[in-house]
C-alpha cells in the first residue's frame, strides 16, 4: 500500500505527468526533456529524481548521458503504465509536447543518418560478400518461437536491425552494444519502426548489464567475429538466459578475407560448426543444428543452443 501511495503522490504535479507521458513514448535525456518542457535542467532533473524513486522511471547511464524511461521491473511499473493510460489524448499541453517530442525524434534521426552516411560504404562492401540480409533474418525467425511472446537480448546490436525483426512477436527486447555510435543509429531505427517494446542499452558483450535468466533469446548476430574471446560471449550469452531458453549465434564461416581483419576491426576470420558447438557446451548449452547460407566468398551460418530446462547455468569465469 505504502509503494501504491508513494508512486501516486510522486504523479500528482502536472510536471511529472508530463514526464510519464513523453517518457511513455520511448527513452529521453535530461537536456531532451528540457527542451520539449521548456523548463530549466535542474527543475527538471530533480522531478526525473523524484520519479525514480518512486518506481515510476528507470533511469540508465550511457557514458555522460543519462536515458529515462517507463520503468518495467521496478514496484510502480504496472501504475506508471495505468496514469500514462488516463492522461487525455486530448490535452492542449500533452499535443504541444508531442509535437516537440517529434522534432527531438527527427533530430536523432538526421543524425543517425549522417552517421550512416559516413560509414554505408564500409557496411556495403561487406554485405556483397555474403547471402542476402533478408534470407539471413528468414533462417533466423525460422530458429524462433511460433505462436509465442517471448524476451529477447540482441547483443551487439549494431543499428538494431534484430529488434526491429522480432519487435512485433516479443514481450521486450534489448539490444547492447559497446559503440554509441551505433546506439544512437538503433534508437533512430526502433523510434522510425515504433518497436515501442524494444530498447537499447550501452553495453559489453563479455559483461552483459542484465540480470542471470532474464531472457529467453539470446542472439548474436554478426558479432562474435569481433569478441576477443568468443568463448566468454557465448558462455554471458548463457548467463542471462531462462532455463528452456535459446541462444542463436549468427556469423560466418571459416574464411580467408583477411582485409576484413586490417580494414574492419574483425578480431576472427570466422567459426567453425565445432568450435561454437564446443564453446556451446562449456556454458551448459545443448548445440542444436546449425544452418549453412553459402555466399561469394563469405557463407554465413546460423548456430542455435538451447538450455535444459533443468538445468542451472553456471557464471562466466
């Protein structure tokens, strides 16, 4: 009751309301809240505060910035949904605030894309040389549930293109990734496709910022190959997966473009069935049938694992 209380009390100023409702649309920063309220940063900060500690936000540092959002696993999730629910679609202030929440959005957008600009030609040359991106996402939902909501993590999410996949068919999915960059192009991607249920977070693939077992896929797409040791991703990969859970590591075969190595930060010129099936099982995984996509020169392969629903994961060492 006295949560219930608190988490009310905390709504109860015109101000956090409006927070609730834009931070409802998506994750925000401090200085982007300023603007669409038009109020001070520290008049500001001090209602994001008081909304946190009532439950009601989550607040997540990247680097010097600080994202705030509805809050999913904290006591007043379930009431900071319900009063976002009630606020009148209606309400004068709430339009004013949503149209200068689209001018935010579009920012990010631009420049999102400027950064895309500046490294599509990288991104282009790698993708000739393997199979075609769609016939890769088709053999990946292949690999997923069917008639299901499940919890999703991408990691090494990159522009968030696997969110955007699975966003209409899971409970929620989070994408990390080590480069801001990349961070700031996948927020742009996920607010453009209004995968409301997906966010971003900044992250390591060796030291995955999420509970053990809060998931019940895992992915690597096309990011192992960057791992200094890919035993250790695949064995946090397992950590943060749900007993019955699945991990499906998407990268490519053993291979010999070594420009991709000096010229692209690759840290291994691909993986072998046995290898991952290997690194699979050290973390307790079961190896499942790995699918083979032959491209010219690169053959991307998909390799599912799956947890015993019995069993208990041990942690990364």
């Amino acid at each position: 009751m006295e949560k219930l209380l608190h988490g009310m009390r905390a709504a109860a100023e015109p101000t956090r309301l409006r927070l609730l409702a834009l931070c409802g649309q998506g994750e925000l920063t401090v200085s982007e809240l300023k603007q669409i309220l038009g109020q001070s940063q520290p008049r500001v900060s001090r209602h994001l505060k008081l909304l946190v500690e009532a439950g009601l936000l989550e607040r997540y540092r990247e680097g010097t910035w600080a994202f705030y959002r509805l809050a999913e696993h904290e006591p007043g999730a379930a009431l900071a949904r319900r009063l976002v629910e009630m606020i009148p679609d209606r309400d004068p202030l709430l339009i004013r605030d949503l149209e200068r929440l689209d001018d935010v959005k579009q920012a990010r957008a631009e420049r999102a894309a400027a950064f895309f600009r500046r490294n599509a030609a990288e991104w282009d040359e790698i993708r000739r040389l393997h199979v075609d991106d769609a016939k890769v996402e088709e053999a990946l939902l292949s690999l997923l549930p069917v008639d299901t909501v499940w919890d999703h993590i991408d990691i090494g999410t990159g522009t968030g293109r696997i969110l955007e996949v699975v966003g209409g068919q899971v409970g929620r999915a989070v994408g990390i990734d080590l480069s801001r960059e990349m961070l700031a192009v996948a927020r742009a991607n996920l607010e453009r496709s209004s995968s409301g249920n997906c966010h971003v977070r900044h992250g390591d693939m060796n030291q995955i910022p999420q509970p053990a077992e809060s998931f019940d896929i895992a992915t690597l797409h096309l990011a192992l190959h960057y791992a200094e040791d890919p035993r250790i991703a695949i064995a946090e990969a397992a950590r943060v997966l749900r007993p019955g859970g699945r991990l499906i590591v998407v990268d490519f075969a053993p291979h010999h473009e070594e420009h991709l190595v000096s010229e692209h930060a690759h840290r291994w010129l691909g993986f072998t069935d046995e290898e991952v099936a290997r690194w699979c099982e050290l973390a307790h995984l079961v190896p499942g049938k790995p699918i083979h996509l032959p491209g010219k020169p690169l053959t991307v392969c998909l390799w599912p694992a799956y947890r015993p629903a019995e069993a208990s994961v041990a942690a990364t060492g």
